[in-house]
C-alpha cells in the first residue's frame, strides 16, 4: 500500500474532481486541506511517511533542504507542466520522479481581464457603497476603447489576453525579452520596447515566468515610467514586481492602482500593507482557480500516480 498525501486542497474539492477510486481502494490518501505554512520542519514532519505527493501549482515549495527530510519521497506530482518552486536537480540526485498534470488554458487571462475590468469602472468600490448604503454612484469610470493595454510576456496566456483586449477595442502592444514583430502580430499586438510599453499603456498586465530573468523586472524605475492615470495587473507572479517599490508608488499615487492575484508570500500575511492600500484591488491567487482547470489538473494527478505505480510515468517534468 501506498501513502499519498495531497496538499493545499483549501476548498476541499480535489477528491470530487477526479475519479481517485481505484487508487483509494489499494491506497492509503490523505488530502491536507489547510496551508502546512512556511516551518520546514513542521512541513517534514507532517509529510515524512508519504511515497507520493500530489502538489497544487506552487502553495508549498520543495527546496533541496525539504527534500532531504524525505526519505520515503518517491513521486510528486504538480498541478501544471511547470513549477518553479519543485527544485528539479535535487528531486534527480534523489531519484525522485516529478510528473505534471495540465490544466485550462485561459482561466488565468480572464481573470486578468476582469481584473481591468474591475479596476476600470471601481466595481469592487461601488458594489461594497450599495450595500453599505453610502451615497448613490461615487465614481467615474474609465473607458477602455481605444485605451492601450500592455502586455508583457505574450506567450499563450499573454495571447489570450491580447485578443480578449482587441475585442473591447484596445489597442495592445506587447514586450518580452524574445518576444518578435511576427509573433506579436499573430495575436494583434504591436512589439514595442519595454520603456514604450510602459511610458504608452494605460493597463499594463503580466503574463511571464517568474525566472532569474524577470525577478525584480518592475521596479522603481519602470513604475516611474507609467502614467499617473495608468493600472498595472499581476495575475503571474507575485516577485516578478518589486513589492517595496509597488507600495511606495501606490502611496505617493504615482500610479492609479493595481491589481494583484499574486503575492511575494501567500497566503498573503493578515497584516500585510497591502490589505490596506485602497488603491490595490487584491484577489487570493485564483487565476487557475476554476471547475474546468481543477477537473484537469485533479484528473492529469491520478493519472500520473496511477502510471508511475504501474511503472509508466506520464508527464514527465524534466
């Protein structure tokens, strides 16, 4: 019999996502629906006697130091064909297998686009006045035909952004660093240099890996660039901003605001100042975070347990 632990289930749903009843009828499965939270130790202790570890996306990182605490670790298992914080050199010098499982492929855009949306036309703000019985319509909202949207980072997730922008009406301009003229033009995007995108949009949205590349990629210097009416959508990764340097922007109203769904920490400490910044619309990382992306994700996990058991790893991560 096989232990399986599955983590960071915080809506408890991961066992009615997928059909888990084959492995349950052979296997011991223990689903852990609050975070382990941040003390390694206690994360080891709580996981020490699983074989497999079914992750989602990047809740729980596991770092070499965690790995060696886990002798009887044989598999894991991510959400999604990448994870950034699943250190891949040391899970090979273990002999422990890494399989993914995919998921939807635009959850992640459409809620940035609602993210724009919200922030357009205050929608967060004025739904709480309604119900808080404050003045009726306190106010005025932005169009956004004909505004520009700045996407950096257009790969699939970026292009899906990109065409949900063209069909409102924006014009969409695009940066990466090996991003090309013909690849933007395929999703109705302009190339630009990142300073144009920046010094020209009026929404600017994230959709690029966190990697040693795009850590830090928006600092202070790039938010200076943006236009004091501009909003600036992370629905990536929460370090590729420079959080100190978003806040301090954000505080001196440099910028008319954000919209976050990712965090330096999640979840994101009860005392964080960005709970208290009226100009950041927060969301609790829920980009991927839907019925059809969680029935993907659930059902590529049992079935990547289900090959490495009968010794055919599917999805391999490398």
């Amino acid at each position: 019999m096989t232990r399986i632990a599955v983590l960071d289930d915080y809506q408890n749903v991961a066992l009615s996502m997928a059909d888990w009843s084959a492995l349950q009828s052979q296997h011991q499965i223990k689903v852990f629906n609050a975070h382990l939270g941040t003390d390694e130790a206690a994360i080891a202790a709580a996981l020490v006697d699983f074989e497999v570890i079914a992750v989602m996306r990047e809740r729980t990182p596991f770092p070499a130091s965690l790995l060696a605490r886990l002798p009887k670790l044989k598999l894991l298992v991510t959400t999604g064909h990448y994870n950034a914080a699943i250190d891949m050199p040391a899970c090979k010098a273990r002999g422990v297998t890494v399989c993914g499982a995919g998921g939807s492929g635009q959850a992640t855009s459409e809620l940035a686009f609602g993210l724009l949306l919200a922030l357009a036309r205050s929608i967060p703000a004025e739904a709480h006045n309604l119900r808080a019985g404050v003045p009726w319509q306190t106010t005025v909202g932005t169009d956004i035909k004909g505004k520009t949207l700045g996407i950096i980072g257009l790969g699939r997730l970026g292009g899906h952004m990109a065409r949900f922008g063209k069909a409102f009406g924006m014009t969409v301009v695009a940066w990466s660093q090996n991003l090309t003229a013909e690849t933007a033009s395929e999703s109705g995007a302009e190339l630009v240099a990142k300073d144009d995108l920046l010094r020209r949009s009026d929404f600017i949205s994230i959709h690029t890996r966190l990697s040693d590349r795009t850590l830090g990629l928006i600092g202070a210097r790039e938010l200076g660039l943006m236009k004091p009416t501009a909003y600036l959508i992370n629905t990536s990764r929460g370090p590729i901003v420079d959080e100190q340097a978003m806040l301090a922007t954000l505080g001196e109203g440099r910028i008319a605001g954000v919209g976050l769904d990712t965090y330096d920490i999640e979840p994101l400490p009860l005392d964080h100042p960005l709970r208290r910044e009226p100009r950041a619309l927060l969301t609790p990382h829920l980009g991927y975070v839907t019925l059809d992306t969680y029935r993907s994700f659930y059902a590529g996990t049992v079935a990547a347990i289900e090959g490495w058991l009968a010794d055919k790893p599917v999805n391999l991560v490398t």
